[in-house]
C-alpha cells in the first residue's frame, strides 16, 4: 500500500505533500483508534494521549500555515512566463 501511494505521487498533477499528509495523518489516527486494542491500561493511556495529542499538534500547525502562510490568488489573475 505504502509503496504503491509513493509511486503514484510522481504521476505528473499528483502532489507528493498530499500523500506524504495523509500517511502522516493515517498514522496518527491509528493510534487513536488502535490504542484501545492494547491490553495494558497504562500503554493504552500513553498511546490515546500521544495520538490526541498529535492530531491536536498537527490539525493547529496545518490550519496556521493556512490562514497565516498561503497568499489566495484572485481568479483573473494570471501567471505569465517568461521565456
């Protein structure tokens, strides 16, 4: 699986940081969902924490970048290349 999402993130109009997002975010959230399968209270608590706390930390991060970083270009503006 891990394999084949890589190789399709050089499919030219695929961004890789997409997918590179989403196996971040994958991971994360399986240690949310997964955590309660633990059988020790203790490493079941770590992990729900780390995982929360994770999604909280990279949730906050993504939307700042957004609101803060990206510039929106207006619809009739246009990029001309020079040659």
């Amino acid at each position: 699986g891990i394999v084949l999402v890589a190789a399709m993130s050089f499919i030219p109009y695929v961004d890789w940081a997409a997918h590179l997002g989403g196996m971040i975010a994958g991971f994360v959230l399986g240690a949310v969902c997964f955590s309660f399968k633990i059988r020790s209270w203790f490493f079941m608590v770590i992990w729900f924490v780390v995982g929360v706390g994770s999604t909280m930390a990279l949730y906050s991060a993504g939307m700042a970048y957004m609101y803060n970083d990206v510039e929106i270009k207006e619809e009739g503006d246009r990029e001309i290349k020079e040659e």
